[in-house]
C-alpha cells in the first residue's frame, strides 16, 4: 500500500498550483518504510522487534542497508500492528507502544497505546563524512528538549554522575571508562543507540582546547595567554606565557614540554603552576574536564575545585563546572606536580537550556540512524528490553559470587599455591585464586607459555587449587609479540592489527617489545585465536578467564588520531567504525569456543572493557585500573550502579584501588608489615593509618558488590598482608568476609533474577522507588538486592555519614535494629569498623552459616530473617550452580511469603527440582523486631522448622 495527498485546494477549486508536500510510506511485514518530503533523512523505517520495542533506522539514501549489528542478536517480531494515516503523519501501532512518523520531515515520536506521549524528536543531523575514500555520516538524535525525565545508564565512567539529565557522556572505550550506549529512563522508556564508534551522550560537540571558546589572560592582565612557571628542585626554573594546557598525549609532553628543562622524565621534583584568568562572552554554566594524572590541585576564584591523583600512565578526565559572566574574568590556578604524567585542560560552551535537558545521542562516524526505543513498566523491565535485544544474561557460577584473592602479581605458583593455603589454614572463606599476567618467559606475550622456571607444573598448579574446594581465573590478552610464532600465524592470516609493530614502538617490558592487537571481527582470527591457546591454557583445567586490556589499549596515551589507526582496519573498515565494539567481539568468539568445547560448564570471563550485548558472553566487568584515593573510591558507586542500569548486572572493581601513592607503597610485604616506602624513605605512621582505613572502607563496600573482588598493584593485597594479627583493621575484613558468606543464599537468589527475571543486584535507588524525588540523582547510595540499603563510607576519618532513606519503606538500621520511616535524611554512625547498611521492612532475607566455599554445607540449616513491620516476600531459588541444567528447567524456588497483618511466615511448596538437591533442609525462622540488632543475631532464630517441600506456615 502507497499513499500521497494533494492539497485540497489544488482539486477543488482547480487553481493552478504544485502539489502540497507529503511524504508517502509504504508497510512492511514488520512495520513501515517512510519517504518524507523534507528533513535530513531521506528514508525511515521502523520495524517492530517486540510489542514494546521499535527499532529505527533512518538513512541519507532511499534503499540503503547498514551493515548488521554487532551489539543486537534480536530479530523482529512476528507481532500483531496496526498502521493508520491521520493528517500529514502515520502511525504504528503494536501492544505497548505507538511510534508515529511526520510525512512531512520524518520526525518521529512515540507514546503508550493510551496517547500517553514520551519520546518526542526534537533535533537531528545526518551529515556526509569522508574517511579513506569511504562515504560515512556523522549523526545525532535528539529528544524531549527540556525535559524533567531523569536519565541513566551508558555505561561505566569515573565521574560520580547519577542522573544523566544535563550531563555530558563520552562514549569512548577507556582503561577505567566503559562505554555502553543505552539510556534508560525514570518514565519507564528506554534507547538503544546501535553504533560501534566514537558517540555522545548529551553536548554532541567535542570538548576542546579552553582557546578554542576562552578568552585567557595571564597573571599581569595581559590577554592572550596564562603564565606558566616551571619549578624543578623547588626553584623557580621558567615562566613563559601558555595558550593553553596541553599535555594530553605522550606526544603533546614531548612537543610542547620546555626543551631548556630537558625531557620531563629526567627531572626531580618537578611543578607547574599555571595562573590568570578565564573570560566568556556567554553567561551561563560551562562544563569543563581536567584531564590530568600525578597530583593536580585546580582552583577557580579561590575556591578549590579539583585535588586529583592518578598513576602517571593512566591520566583521566574530571569533569568540573564555572558559572560564568559575560565579559566578567574568572580567576585561574592549576597546580601540578609531574612526575611523567599527563595533563589538560578541555571546555564546552553553554548548549541553550532545552538541549541541555534533553535525551540527545551522537556518533562521529555512521551509517545511519539507527537505534531502539524502549517502552516498559518498570525500570526492570525496561532493561529486559535491552537483553531482549541484546542477549540474556546467563546464570554465573555460583562460586563467582564468593571471594576473589587477586593481585598484581603471583610471580610463582607456589606464591599462589600458598596464599590459597593461608586463607584455608586461618579459616577465611575463600573460592577463588587468580593469576594476573606475566606467568610468561619476559620475551613471549601472546606465546600462552609459562615460564618454566616459575611455573614448573601449570597442570599441578590447578589440580592444586581444586584440592582446596577453591576455583582459578587466569589471565589472557589480546596482545602478541610479533616474535611469536602466535603473532606470525596470526598476521599471516589477516588475523593481526600490525600498525604498531611496523611504527616500531615497544612496550614497558624489559627492554621493550614490539607487539600489537589480533583482529577479532572474523571468525577465522577468532578460531586460530582459541586453537592456540587451547592446548596451553584451555586444556589445564582453568575456571575462569580474565580478558585484561580489552578496550584495547593497543599503545597508551596516543592521540586519538594515531590510536585509531591502530585498531583497524576491519572487515567494516577503519579502526574508528568499531572503535568501541572489541570487547563484544573478542570474548564472544572465546566463549562461544567455551561453550562447544564444554558444552555443560557455566563459563566466567571477567573484562576490563564492555560494551551493549556483552553480558551474553557470560562477562563480568571491573572498572580498570583505578586509584587508592578516597575520591576514586566514591566514583565507583556510581559506576557500578550506571553500569548495572546500563543492563550488565555483574560488575566488580579492585579493592583498594588498582594503583597507590608512593607514599602507601610501604615495603615488600605491604603496609601492614614494613615502614619503609618503595623509594626508601620512611613510612609515616598517619599514611600507614590512612592506606589500612581505606582498603577497609572499601572492603566493606566490595561485600556488597556484586562481585568481591581484592586486587592492585605494588602492595600485596591479600588480609593477613594488609592488616596486621588482632588489629580491628583485620577483624573488620575478616566480619565482612564471613558475612558475605552467610548472605550467599541471598546473594545467589538475586543472582539469578538477573537472568530469569532481567534482574540487576546492584540497584539504583530509582529502580525500586521511582516515585521518589529525593532518590534520582543520590549518588553514594545503592540496593543491594530488593531488601538492602548500602551506604559506603569514602571520606577519611569519617565516623559518621548521613544517609537518605527512601519513601514508601521502613527500614531497619542493621547493627543496631532502629527502625527508621522512609522519606527523610538520617545520621548513620560508621566507626571504622562498621559501613551504613540498612534492610527494608517486610524483607525476607535467607541466610547461611560461615563456609570456606560457597557450596560447602548445601545441607546446612538456613536461616529466614524476617523484618518485620510490612508484608513482603522472597523467591529462595537453589541449583547445581555450575552446569546448564538451570537452562533444562532443573532449578528450585520456595516462594517466601510475609503477612504483616497475621504475623505470618509462609514458606510455600517447591517448584522444581535438580539433580543433587537437598530434599529435606531446616529453615530457622528469625523475626526482626524494632531495637533488634542483625549484626548481633546472626545465629539467632525464634522457631525452627523441618521442610521437605511442602508448605509451611510459621507464626511470629
């Protein structure tokens, strides 16, 4: 069916005049394919993937096909619709959502079956791009200009952001920077934005160098410039006049870096101090960035805006806002002390308010138009929208949510063998060892050789941990030497990236090495990719696979017109087309090898990088290497909720922060145990103090991540190495670890919505209460699970935190069992010892009892904590925990059921079963009362009942 208007002037009255314009569409088995008369689109289609889910596609070619999605593995739905032409648009018409197309300039909008309107297009570009003789598009879509709606997701990003209104996101795979392009919504809609490249959410223009927008001046008043003065040795060395603040790159420090000082590397005690003014001909509020490594202090009219630390190697951005006047100059002071790193400063201009509050996505480099609009009746739901898309999430071990011992590095697998026995002999609960990188002779990245003389017997090595009841991750790269017979296979198969090689730059190994990055985006590099690790690595037994460098980080610090030649070209064209897609395809061709050679193991890969459709992949992701500082410790919180609502729900990060200031880098054995720093000097006790107080700060919060996880460099990591015997450092990690480990029954059942139910562990507070003003932009806060609140404690010496409770619940205070009405910001007390944790009324939470490992008493009694106060309920699910069988049905779940009105504990019938249950299990009943501390009554229960599948009833 094809339709055209002509103006009903022109027929009636027979005037001579053109026909008015109106687009014509034409329906499609799955939707409708619309040609507008005007706009930046030549065609839209839109099809139906799911009664609530549209996907758009709008292109700058009439009949143009875009290349098939990585990130998608949906097809469209067979589903029921409806088309209807009313005025000068048409509309498609399914279950849950309406999507209506303007014939007249292809703007689209979409609203609920009631007329209930929630995305509206309010901006658009398609613009031509040339890249190596290749015609792309640079595009951008933006909606609700204005809007109220709170916005969340894109990912995992290290800048404290939680509702996304008004913000700025790059999309830009980074080291410790995750980029995931989904957006879900507070209004209960979501948007998919299918394209692998460079994108942007919010500002689609670049940030750029403070001259590009900036009026500079320096110390004297004089315009033009800042003053930079360079001190080395503590005295004043140069002053001169700077345009800007520019080392980004490794190449801007040694274009640009004062050749009279000598390379920057070379010198002591170096530091710079950039001083003037900043004005702007347009008022309002700017975003600005730093981006910086090594100390950095920024100050803005005399107010301290910035005081940063990051290892020299892995600069970051730190985003940061100057209100401004028209013509009114603002004071300007950076302080920087390098000791090789990086440094920058980048600005954007106001957008007009409405565009600032809006849902507005952009890529630099495209197809088309192409992306998924959402619309559900939760923000769970929504979410489900997205796995529907792009893949379900798989049941994980169940060994994956015990602890993980990690660090930077085991040299020798007895150091590993030993840290396994350490924690077996002392009694703490442990599942898993993990071997990091360089278990490898120095000159064979890539080879999957162990260096003999370290790793006499790798295949003892693992046949070792399994004795324990523990698991092992090891861990795998994409990086080659171009000696090895690996790379040379590789690259003689197209399968290799070889920019590098050939430019000839080297690693920090050693003396260095030439090396680069295979090509996972075909399956013939993907095959030989697997093949050869699997004899070596595959083959001994390995539990677990750590996917490290897998943004990729193929030469660090380059500008990002060299990196991007660097990790292309592909089989879709240059490295800046998937510039953002490696992670997907890199562990989706070694699990897919997993799964065909072990076709009933749950697999566990965990990934320094991600990307949308990643969680398919059986991929857990950590958020890179971070810093030891209280600042980084309170950007994961929001990092690891944004990543969970971005639909990846199993996320970790190091504890304690990958990298360290010198001054916590206290000897060989950590410091617990030295008082001399790395460089010799002596350790200061309050620096000892503070390193201790923060690993067990974030300790506390690791408990109650979805992933626990100890890791980082330089200071060995492991408990009885960080805190000393019977210090409450010790005793504290140690309440924590075994806590953890009573909550598993818990833990594991909320694990598991997260495939049967498109569940998330940890959870925004606006997930659960949406109708909470209050609750949409708190960003140090989180669920964990549906039943409790965590407050992680990241400012040192902090002895108490206040602490919003949301409306619409009670919630109990578990160490001390005061019940607290929701709605209103309390004062938690947190000695160190002791993290803000607090569990909602009508929670029911199963526990079990301290094990060594998860699965080490599966008969063992569970105990039912009931608090009281509200009626609610649990699904207790149990399985194997380490097959697929939960994918054949063979699983149990036990509905929990409260009634506060009755007083009443329904334990209902079982549903399902698995090979190895426990048929018969004693539930041990404990109902919380108000004044009744949790953290005191672990064991304690009020009724005890025997229960072999039927159901059960117990009375408070």
């Amino acid at each position: 069916m094809q339709l055209k208007t002509i103006s009903l002037a022109c027929m009636t009255f027979a005037i001579a005049c053109s026909p008015a314009l109106a687009g014509t569409f034409q329906q499609t088995v799955s939707g409708i394919t619309v040609t507008p008369d005007t706009g930046a689109a030549k065609e839209i289609r839109l099809e139906l993937m799911a009664d609530n889910i549209v996907h758009v596609v709008k292109v700058d070619q009439a009949g143009k096909q875009l290349t098939p999605s990585l990130m998608t593995v949906a097809k469209p739905c067979a589903c029921r619709f409806d088309v209807k032409k009313t005025g000068n648009a048409v509309a498609l018409t399914a279950g849950r959502i309406v999507a209506t197309v303007s014939l007249a300039d292809g703007q689209v909008q979409f609203a609920d079956p009631k007329g209930g309107v929630f995305l509206k297009q309010a901006s658009e570009s398609i613009t031509p791009v040339n890249l190596e003789g290749r015609q792309f598009l640079a595009v951008k879509q933006g909606f609700n200009h204005g809007t109220k709606d709170a916005f969340y997701g894109t990912g995992q990003h290290q800048n404290g952001q939680m509702n996304l209104n008004g913000e700025d996101v790059q999309l830009l795979q980074h080291n410790m920077d995750v980029a995931v392009p989904f957006v879900v919504s507070d209004k209960n809609y979501g948007l998919l934005w299918d394209n692998n490249g460079i994108s942007r959410f919010g500002d689609p223009r670049p940030y750029g160098p403070m001259e590009r927008d900036l009026k500079l001046a320096d110390a004297d008043g004089k315009a033009g410039a800042l003053t930079a003065r360079y001190y080395v040795g503590g005295k004043l060395a140069l002053t001169r006049r700077e345009s800007d603040i520019k080392y980004q790159y490794l190449k801007d420090v040694a274009e640009f870096w004062p050749k009279e000082l000598g390379p920057l590397k070379g010198l002591k005690d170096v530091r710079v101090v950039w001083e003037g003014t900043l004005t702007s001909d347009k008022p309002g509020r700017h975003k600005m960035q730093m981006y910086s490594s090594d100390y950095a202090t920024l100050t803005i009219d005399g107010k301290k805006t910035l005081d940063v630390w990051r290892q020299g190697w892995n600069p970051w951005y730190h985003n940061f806002e100057v209100d401004f006047t028209a013509g009114k100059p603002v004071r300007f002071h950076l302080d920087w002390k390098p000791e090789g790193g990086m440094i920058a400063m980048t600005h954007n201009d106001p957008l007009p308010k409405p565009e600032r509050h809006s849902l507005t996505m952009s890529s630099e480099l495209a197809e088309g138009l192409n992306y998924y609009v959402i619309r559900g009746t939760s923000i769970d739901n929504v979410i489900g929208g997205y796995r529907t898309l792009t893949g379900e999430q798989p049941m994980m071990p169940k060994w994956a949510y015990g602890f993980w011992q990690s660090r930077q590095r085991y040299e020798t697998q007895q150091q590993l063998l030993d840290t396994v026995a350490q924690y077996r002999q002392r009694g703490w609960p442990l599942d898993n060892i993990v071997q990091d990188w360089f278990y490898w002779p120095e000159n064979g990245w890539g080879s999957h050789d162990f260096d003999k003389k370290r790793f006499p017997d790798p295949k003892g090595m693992v046949d070792a941990v399994h004795k324990q009841n523990a698991r092992i991750m090891i861990s795998i790269w994409g990086k080659f030497y171009s000696d090895t017979d690996n790379y040379k296979e590789l690259a003689a198969a197209g399968g290799m990236w070889t920019k590098n090689v050939e430019n000839g730059d080297l690693d920090w190994v050693g003396p260095g090495y030439k090396n680069s990055h295979y090509d996972p985006y075909t399956q013939k590099a993907r095959d030989m990719y697997y093949r050869q690790m699997k004899t070596k690595l595959v083959d001994l037994g390995f539990d677990a696979w750590w996917m490290d460098n897998t943004e990729p980080d193929v030469l660090s610090n380059s500008r990002l017109e060299d990196f991007k030649k660097l990790i292309g070209p592909t089989v879709y064209g240059p490295g800046e087309v998937t510039f953002n897609s490696y992670s997907l395809a890199h562990t989706q061709g070694f699990y897919d090898h997993l799964k065909a050679d072990q076709p009933d193991k749950r697999q566990f890969i965990l990934s320094r990088s991600g990307f949308a459709g990643v969680q398919r992949n059986a991929v857990a992701v950590w958020s890179g290497d971070i810093v030891g500082r209280w600042n980084n410790l309170y950007d994961q919180i929001s990092a690891g909720v944004q990543m969970s609502m971005s639909g990846i729900p199993n996320w970790t990060h190091d504890i304690g922060g990958y990298a360290q200031e010198t001054r916590f880098q206290t000897g060989e054995l950590g410091s617990a145990q030295e008082n001399r720093t790395v460089d010799g000097s002596k350790a200061k006790p309050e620096d000892i103090a503070e390193w201790q107080e923060m690993n067990l700060r974030w300790f506390q919060f690791g408990a109650f991540s979805p992933l626990f996880r100890s890791h980082g460099e330089v200071v060995k990591r492991e408990i009885y190495n960080l805190a000393p015997e019977g210090s409450p450092t010790r005793e504290s990690m140690v309440w924590y670890l075994k806590l953890r480990y009573r909550l598993m029954p818990y833990i594991y059942a909320t694990a598991s919505d997260t495939h049967f139910n498109s569940g998330s562990i940890m959870r925004g507070l606006v997930m659960d209460f949406p109708k909470d003003e209050k609750v949409k932009d708190i960003r140090d806060q989180y669920l964990f699970g549906s039943a409790m609140l965590v407050a992680p404690v990241y400012a040192h010496g902090a002895r108490e935190r206040s602490v919003y409770l949301p409306k619409g619940a009670a919630w109990y205070d578990y160490f001390t069992g005061q019940r607290h009405e929701g709605g209103k910001t309390i004062t938690v007390k947190a000695p160190e010892t002791q993290m803000p944790l607090l569990v909602k009324a009508g929670a029911i939470v199963p526990m079990g009892p301290v094990t060594q490992y998860v699965d080490e008493k599966p008969d063992a009694p569970i105990t039912l904590k009931v608090y009281t106060g509200a009626s609610g309920q649990f699904s207790f699910y149990e399985d194997d925990g380490v097959t697929e069988a939960y994918r054949r049905g063979e699983f149990t779940r036990i509905p929990l059921r409260y009634d506060e009105h009755t007083g009443t504990l329904s334990i209902g019938a079982r549903e399902g079963q698995y090979k190895g249950m426990v048929g018969k299990r004693t539930f041990r009943v404990h109902f919380v009362k108000p004044g009744t501390s949790s953290a005191d009554t672990l064991d304690t229960a009020d009724k005890e009942v025997t229960y072999e599948g039927k159901p059960v009833t117990v009375k408070l």
